[in-house]
C-alpha cells in the first residue's frame, strides 16, 4: 500500500511542541511497522524544509533532510505535473488550497496513492482516506 506523507505530517513529527507531535509519531510509529510504502513529493519537501527552516531553525530543516528524509520515497514534481497541479490549482479557485496541495493530489490520483498521513483536510476533501492517529494505521 502508497501511503502519501505531506508537510503537515513531516512537521507535525519533528516538532516537539507541535499540537499534533504525539499524535503524529504514534502514527508515524505504527505505519514504520506496517507493510507501506511511504511517498511525498519534491514540493512537500520543499515546503517542509522552508516550514522548518523559519519557524524552527536550520538545525531543524538540516535534520530532516540529511536524518529523516531517506525513510521516504521522494517523487520529483516535473514540468507536467506542475501544469497540471496549477490548473487544479486554478479551477478550485481558493485561497486555502496551495499549489503543494494540488501538487499532491495529482501525483497521488497519478500513482494510485488513496492515503494520505496528513494533517489538512483538503486531502479528504478531495478524496483521500486520512491517516492521523494511532487507530487509523491497521
């Protein structure tokens, strides 16, 4: 099983006072434990590591790329995907909704992917069963 991992879920686990930090490393344990494949993108990288970068340090965004991100399958974002990715972007026509997100949805419909370990409800939103808690990884 594709399980796709957004910036929500990454910072959620690296920040220790992060609202959702138990939560997520519970979860995160439970699916390291289980038989997934754990995706994200080359924009939820991005996002992550700028995420953590400002309201963290660099300390925090050089830990999860040098220490945390090799656990992940990492699926670059390309020219297509992009385009395709901004015109969702575009017909949703909101303000909440960001080009990661609509990155994220495409790669995910693209791949197969039908879960995401995330934090945002626009994943379920758009389709996407949810892992958040403990209880929701079998």
């Amino acid at each position: 099983m594709k399980v796709f991992v957004d910036t929500s879920a990454f910072f959620a686990i690296m920040v220790r006072n992060d609202y959702m930090h138990v939560r997520a490393r519970e979860t995160f344990k439970r699916l390291l434990e289980t038989p997934v494949e754990l995706y994200t993108t080359s924009y939820v990288v991005l996002e992550t590591i700028a995420l953590l970068q400002a309201r963290v340090g660099l300390d925090a965004a050089r830990s999860f790329q040098h220490e945390f991100l090799s656990i992940f399958k990492v699926c670059w974002i390309d020219q297509s995907l992009h385009e395709k990715a901004f015109r969702r972007l575009e017909l949703r026509g909101r303000r909440e909704i960001s080009l990661v997100d609509c990155a994220s949805f495409v790669w995910m419909e693209e791949s197969g992917a039908t879960y995401a370990f995330a934090y945002d409800e626009h994943f379920s939103a758009e389709g996407f069963t949810l892992f958040g808690a403990p209880e929701d990884v079998k």
